[in-house]
C-alpha cells in the first residue's frame, strides 16, 4: 500500500513525534485500533485556498482541523481516503499528492503506544461541506492556512491535550512542506 501510494503521490517528508497523553486519550487511541490499526489518513483537502475543516463533539469551542480516518482491512488507500473524506465532509475528493509520514509515539506513564499519520493533499471534485457521520463529526466548515496557524491553532495548544498538540505538530509540519512545494512550483 505505501510504496504504490508513493509512486502515485509522491514519497513523503518523514518525521517522527513524542506525545505525553492522558489516560482517558490512552483509552481513545486504543478504541482507535479497530483490527488492529495503528494509523490513520489525514486529509488537507483543499477548494481553491480554503481547506475542509472537522470538528468532534469533544473538542473546545472554536477548536477544528483537518479530517481523518483509517482504512478497513483489506481496502484499497484511495477507496478509504474517499470513504472517509465523504463521511467527514460530504466531499468527493481526488488525492493528489503523498505529503508527510507521521510516526508518532503516544504515551501515558510507562505504556506507549505507536501510531503512524499519512497526511495527503487533496481536492474537491465534487459535494457541499457538510458531514455525513454527524455521531463522529460535529460539524465541518472551510477554513484557511491562515486561521489553522492563528486562531484555531491557539484553541488547540490551549486545550492542554496530548492528542491536540499532536495535531498541532502534525499540521504546522504539512504547512511547512506545503509552503516549499509552493516556492519549488514557483520557481
């Protein structure tokens, strides 16, 4: 699956990341690991330059970012980035390029467990924002760079959770390598 997504979408930015987490977050990422799955697609799925942003029902106020999902056993990458971009958004999406390989190490006193991140760039084909999954995704709205870096970011760090800082530090590294795209394609 990885080396195909490669040769389609391009080979990735690698980082790896450490996360002090709470029990309760230790019990989500647990409950995370239907079929034994240790990962998930995170989807910045642009429509000109705004971006598709989700929000859970047990986030703060004002707190948002970029949709995700895991794949099924046994389902194709881009079978599953649609399926999930869909139940989160509403969105039709195509995948256009393989941007950054999270691998990330949560954990809770002595007990840690590994989890890995494909962060994609897509974009919209077709659909209106609005999340179909309404028991997982609270809601859903466009938003920019510019605010996942200013105010949405603030909310998040300010919560004061493991999992949120790691959405943090997952999408402040996928705007880094967005940014050099965008000057490599300038130039």
């Amino acid at each position: 699956m990885i080396a195909s997504a490669e040769a389609k979408y391009g080979a990735p930015r690698e980082i790896s990341l450490q996360f002090e987490i709470s029990e309760s977050e230790l019990a989500l990422v647990r409950g995370s690991r239907k079929h034994e799955r240790s990962h998930d697609i995170t989807l910045f799925i642009f429509d000109d330059q705004r971006i598709a942003l989700i929000r859970k029902p047990t986030f703060p106020p004002g707190a948002y970012r970029a949709p995700s999902g895991g794949l099924e056993p046994g389902e194709p990458l881009e079978r599953g980035a649609r399926r999930e971009a869909r139940e989160e958004t509403g969105l039709e999406i195509k995948l256009e390029r393989y941007l950054l390989r999270v691998r990330a190490n949560f954990t809770f006193g002595l007990e840690t467990e590994p989890w890995t991140t494909h962060v994609f760039k897509a974009r919209v084909v077709s659909g209106s924002l609005a999340p179909v999954d309404v028991s997982e995704i609270e809601a859903a709205k466009w938003g920019t760079i510019a605010e996942l870096q200013g105010p949405i970011r603030d909310v998040l760090v300010c919560s004061g959770t493991g999992l949120l800082a790691y959405r943090v530090a997952l999408t402040d590294a996928t705007v880094e390598v967005l940014s050099e795209l965008e000057e490599k394609n300038a130039d």
